[in-house]
C-alpha cells in the first residue's frame, strides 16, 4: 500500500512538473502561428536556391518545395482551427529540415536544423504540434533510412546497423531538446497561470467592488465599467463604452469637464454630481488615476466613483430644514433676511424699492385654544397655501414665527403696490376654511414697510422691524386692514420698547404706586369702595399713562407680577383703612387683567395676600371685564367660582360693551357688582338710547340682587339722573380723583359727602 502511495505522489508531482498546454490566448497565439508561418514561407526560396546551388534541376528543386507549400497553404485555413493549422505548420517545417538534410547528402551538421525547427515549434506550448514533431523525426529517419540511407545519414552506405536504431538515437535528442524547451515551456505556462489568476482576482476585485470603476482611454473614452458603476449609472457595460466620461456629468458642467480633459493634478479627485440614464441625477467623489507602462507613458486611465447620493441628499435635506419652516415648508427667518439682503443689493443697481408685507392673523389664539394646537397647524398651512396662490413666483413668503407671515416684493415704487397685493391676500382669506367639517374664518392684519433706493437705512433688519411696528398699528386700529409704515410708528415703537424695558425694573426701583378712586353711595353720600389704581412715575418721561403702560405689560407678561404686588398692596392698604375710625366696612376695588385671570396660582395669591394683610375676604373686590373672560371662558368661570369660594367680591368692570348678553352673565352669576361703562354715563343726561340702556342695566342689577356702579360720573347734572334711576353706587371726578392712600384715609374721616352729590 505504501508503494501504491508513492507512485500515486510521484505521479502526481510529475503531472504537476508536465505543462498544461493550450494556454496561450488566442490573439498570442494568432501572432506566434503568423511568425512561425513567415518562417515556413522563408525557407521555400532559400531551400529551393541551395537546390539549385547543390546542382539539382529546377523541375526537381520545385518538386522538393511542393510538400513544403502546400503545407503553408494548409496552415493559412482558418477552419482547420488552431490545432489543424499548427499541424500544418510542424509538418512543412521539419519537411523543410528533411529536405535540407537530404540536399546536403546526410550531412550530419544539416541535422541541427531540425533542433532549430523543434525549438521553434516549442512558441505553440501545444502538445499535439510537439508529439507530431517527434514522431515525423523518428518515422522519417526510419523509414529514409531503410530505403536511402544517404538521404538521412552521411554514414549510411555499407552501415550495417539498423536505421530505426538511427532514427531512435535521433528522436532521443529531439525528444531530450523538447524536454529542455518543456521547461521553459512550463515556466511560462506557471507565468501565464500567475497572470491569469492575477487578471481573475484583479477583475473579481473591479466588477466587484463597492466603488464604481471604470477604465478610460487617453481620450476620455469609457473602456470597461464595473457592475457598481452600472447599477449606479443604469447603463449596461455596452452602453457605457460608448460613452465619453464626461457625458455623465451633468448638464451644468458637461462642458466644463470635455474641454478640461484630461483634468490638471488639482482636479482629479472632485465632488460632481451625475446623469443616470432614466434622467435621474446622482453626486459622486470622482477619483482619478493614471496607468503607466514600465516606462513611465501612459497607457489609460483608473475612474473611481464613491456614491454620495445618500449623503448629498441628507446634507440637502438638513440645508432645506435649516431655511425652512417644517410647519408650512415656507421660507424661514434666515432664508428671508438672506432674501432681503440680495433684493436690497439688486434694488440699488436698479434703482427700485424693496417691500415687506407682515401678516399677522388675528385672533388665532382662539383657534389654537379652542379647536387644539393641531387644527391651528392646518389652518396655518392651508392659509399658507392660499396666500401663496396669489403672489407672484418672484415674491417670497415666509413664515416668520408663530402665527406671523412676511412677504418680500421687489421692484417697487411706491406704496400703491404693496397695498395691492395686501389686499389680495385678504381677498383670499376671506373665503372660509373647513376645519373638522366646520368653516372657519380668518381675517389678518398687514403691515407694510418699503425701502428705497436711496433710503439711508437699507438693511433687513430695519425693514422687519418697521413692517412688524405697521402690523402692531394696524392691530390697535381694529385688525383685519393694512398700514404702512411711517416714522411716528417707529418713535412709537423706540418709546415702546423704552417703556417695556423700564417697566422691567420699575417695580424693583420704587416707581410704582397705587392710588384709590372712592366710590359713593348715592343713597347715603358714603364712600363704600375704593378702586386701586396703578401709576408709573418714570424717571425720563415723568407719569407715564396707564392706558400706555398697561398694555405693554399685558402683551409680556409683566401684568403678573405687577398685579399681584398691586393686590397685596391694595390689601394691605385697606386692611388699614378698616381699622381706622370711619373706615370700617370700606371694600377696596382690584383689577385682573386676562393675564392674571388665566394664572393658575390666581386663587392663591390672592389667598396670600388677603393673609398677608389679615383682610377679611368680603372686603376685597376683584374686577374683570367681560372681553377677560370670553378669551378663554370655560378656564376663567372656573376660576372666578374659586375666586368665590376663598369669599372675595367680584365685579364684572366696564359692562354693557364687548360680549355682554344675558346668557354670558348666567354664566358669571354669582357676581356681586355690575359696573356700567363710561361711555353710557357720558350720554346720560343728552341722549335718549344711553339712558333707556343704563336704566335697564340697573334694574337688571336690582333684579339679580346685585349692585349697580357708575363709571365715570363727571357732572352734578350725571349723579342726579343716576340719583332717580336708583343706581347704588358711582364713581368719577364729580366725587373724587385718584386719590393717595393719606388723602383717602381723609375722606374717609368725613364720611359723608352729600355736598358732593349736589
């Protein structure tokens, strides 16, 4: 068993030693068969010429080269394929040497020639052509041999050894020549084999590589893709190799990229994107590498292709959310001041005007509060869409925050065109939106600011800021229209922001004070009440109104704290008042703003600071007015009903005006005080309407057991018809200004004031 083994190894090694064979591709092939095929042609002159020299006649000399090309001629057949035509070849050589041989009568240096020929045969690496080489030696020795020894061998005359003997010894050295040339033969087939692993391992890592490659002539053209560049690009290895590189590009820089070829050292690794075939557009970082031959010239070029589509598309994506609104997909804050910035710059080269439109809409708090924030997004973008429909490609609408929309305009002259196209967006708002099967419908204010050619102050700053102070002008004055800017809206809103700002600290520095309005009883001529009123004395402007400051504290959010310091204030105060002689039973009047109002701690600040001042609840009175409550009825009952249960008074303020209806005041019920509006009492005594209206507020007061106060009461003339309507209380400059706190504690020494009621 263990010799079978070893001749099994042996055998296997030598088979392994053996070359293959049939390795040469074909275009080597075609060239080494069309060299050996020059070199059998060759020899049919120079044969028949050492005929003709060695004293042969002609007709026998083109006899002997007749085998000779008949053989070529065969070996130029393409059909006989390759192993035929290197027959052919084989045969018509070594015919060649045998005719040499005998030419030159058996000369033994004319054998050498077949060595040569053998040699030669050895560029087909090719078994049968090598065999057939040694088999026609010994046959054609032999079988010369045996019947004209002289043909074949100088000694053959009266050599009495066997010819095949002869032949044998021949084909021995052939076939020892051909295992010399096996071995190179099979050093080159190890080669070749490297090679071609090589190429396979080389075209496995190019088709399969993640990156798409391709192989590019000197001139651009596209020699080989791999399959990532295929799918990448949609086209098919055919389609691709007749295109050029560049008619990937796309169309923005197709050109660029043919008359650059080949790109400088600096350009050959560039982002870019490209052209699929079904249109589509793709970005890559395009690598680019020369192929040189062993002596520096190059042959082609290496394209690699790393697919940043994903990547381009996120960086665009992130772009995008970066300059717009995710709500509405409209421009944003930056895109819009960036927007502004360049029609600035076009505006100064053209010499036309810049507009900004701000939208604001109005009461859209309503809807986020009462319908939910959700259906207040829809309804902003479905107002963003409309209002999109009526601008010009040209013009851009943001969304500058919250419920704040602003339009760009360029080319403008004058303001008659900028409140055009104001009101053709509130043209469009005016049709209802459907919002949960429900209309909806929207009005808005705009504010409109223009720039100038040759306006000083030329910047998107300026021009937010002043259209923002058009669109607060145009709230204060009903909503629901247009204003355009102008420089008292500006002073307006410098002073605004002046006073916002001081009102900050105001509180902290001592420049807030309370002062009391008294309030009579125009049966008795007492004052039963005092309302606490704020005032602001500012160190730069001096007493600041509060139909000023109130509104701004109201809109930041300042109201709050300065409420309840006024509550705890007023408390105190009145705790005072209450001990002193005559004060016993005095209320004292606060308001809550709708601020205040929808607080959620309300019913403990003011628990607080009744505590603080040891007032009892029935002597404090909060006011609020019916516009407070309806901006968010059902949070403001609930808290009026705390209110109620800590055992404060509450007075529904300036009533008569705004939401005022019977089913409102159920709603409110139980409310202690009615208190009429200003503007009924200033009518009181001339006109008719006013005093059928205070008349049946009154006795809608005496009916719900409630009282009656008269706001505003300026004249003898106003106390006295309010005296015969049986109004309880009033209130006004006919009786008392604001007051001091030391000044009230005064009048209320007096305790009657009938010389007031006239």
């Amino acid at each position: 068993m263990e010799a079978v083994s070893t001749a099994r190894r042996v055998r296997t090694r030598a088979l392994a030693w053996i070359p293959r064979g049939h390795q040469l591709p074909d275009a080597v092939w075609h060239r080494r068969h069309a060299g050996l095929l020059i070199l059998l042609w060759a020899h049919v002159p120079a044969l028949f010429a050492f005929a003709l020299a060695r004293g042969t006649g002609v007709p026998h000399a083109l006899l002997e080269m007749t085998p000779i090309v008949l053989c070529a001629a065969l070996a130029q057949v393409e059909r006989l394929g390759r192993r035929g035509r290197a027959a052919a070849v084989t045969v018509g050589l070594l015919t060649c040497s045998a005719i040499l041989v005998h030419l030159w009568d058996g000369t033994i240096e004319a054998h050498f020639h077949y060595f040569v020929m053998v040699v030669a045969l050895a560029a087909y690496e090719e078994w049968f052509p090598y065999l057939l080489a040694f088999a026609y030696v010994v046959l054609q020795h032999g079988l010369m041999g045996a019947m004209d020894p002289s043909t074949v061998y100088e000694h053959g005359e009266g050599d009495e050894r066997s010819p095949w003997l002869w032949a044998g010894i021949h084909g021995g050295f052939v076939a020892a020549l051909g295992i010399a040339s096996m071995a190179t033969w099979k050093a080159n087939d190890s080669v070749r084999m490297n090679l071609r692993a090589s190429e396979r391992r080389f075209h496995r890592a190019f088709d399969d590589a993640p990156l798409g490659m391709s192989l590019i002539d000197r001139d651009g053209r596209i020699i080989e893709a791999n399959r990532s560049l295929q799918r990448k690009t949609g086209y098919s290895a055919q389609e691709l190799a007749e295109l050029f590189i560049w008619d990937l590009c796309t169309d923005d820089v197709r050109d660029t990229h043919r008359d650059n070829w080949p790109p400088a050292e600096d350009q050959r690794d560039l982002e870019f994107g490209f052209l699929r075939k079904d249109g589509t557009v793709g970005w890559g970082l395009w690598s680019l590498s020369q192929m040189l031959d062993d002596d520096g010239t190059l042959q082609n070029y290496v394209v690699q292709v790393l697919d940043l589509t994903k990547r381009k598309q996120v960086e665009q994506e992130l772009a995008h959310n970066a300059n717009h609104d995710p709500l509405t997909d409209l421009p944003n804050r930056t895109q819009l001041a960036a927007r502004l910035q360049e029609a600035l710059e076009r505006g100064s080269e053209s010499r036309r005007g810049v507009a900004v439109i701000f939208v604001d809409l109005d009461n859209f708090k309503v809807i986020n509060d009462s319908l939910g924030h959700e259906a207040g997004d829809r309804l902003l973008r479905n107002v963003s869409e409309r209002l999109r429909r009526v601008l010009r490609p040209e013009d851009l609408l943001a969304r500058f925050g919250g419920d704040e929309l602003a339009v760009c305009i360029e080319q403008v002259d004058d303001t008659d065109r900028a409140l055009k196209v104001a009101d053709r967006m509130a043209t469009a708002l005016r049709a209802p939106f459907v919002l949960d099967g429900e209309q909806r419908f929207v009005t808005a204010s705009f504010g409109i600011a223009i720039a100038g050619p040759d306006d000083d102050e030329r910047s998107p700053e300026t021009l937010l800021r002043d259209a923002d102070a058009a669109m607060y002008r145009a709230k204060e004055r009903g909503k629901a229209r247009a204003e355009v800017f102008d420089t008292t809206m500006r002073r307006r809103a410098v002073e605004r922001l002046e006073l916002e700002s001081g009102l900050r600290d105001a509180l902290t520095r001592g420049q807030l004070r309370v002062v009391y309005q008294p309030e009579v009883s125009l049966e008795s001529g007492r004052i039963v009440a005092v309302e606490a009123l704020l005032r602001w004395d500012h160190p730069q402007h001096g007493p600041v109104s509060p139909g000023r400051f109130i509104p701004i504290a109201e809109q930041s959010g300042l109201i709050v704290p300065i409420g309840a310091w006024v509550l705890r204030e007023a408390c105190r105060q009145a705790a005072r008042w209450n001990a002193q002689n005559g004060g016993d039973g005095v209320v004292v009047a606060v308001n809550l703003s709708p601020r205040q109002l929808g607080a959620t701690d309300l019913a403990a600040t003011v628990r607080g600071a009744l505590e603080g001042a040891s007032l009892p609840p029935d002597r404090l009175c909060l006011e609020i007015t019916e516009s407070a409550v309806m901006a968010d009825p059902d949070a403001a009952i609930e808290s009026l009903h705390m209110l109620k249960r800590l055992g404060v008074k509450l007075a529904i303020d300036d009533f008569g005006v705004g939401y005022s209806s019977l089913s409102h005041l159920r709603e409110l019920l139980p409310v202690d005080v009615l208190k009429i509006d200003r503007s009924f009492i200033d009518g009181l005594v001339l006109r008719g309407e006013d005093r059928a209206i205070v008349t049946a507020i009154v006795e809608l007061a005496r009916s719900l057991g409630v009282d009656a106060v008269a706001e505003g009461v300026e004249t003898p003339e106003q106390a006295a018809v309010l005296r015969t309507m049986r109004c309880h209380v009033a209130q006004g400059f006919h009786f008392a200004r604001p007051q001091s706190p030391g000044d009230v504690a005064q009048l209320l020494d007096v305790h009657q004031l009938g010389e007031l009621l006239g």
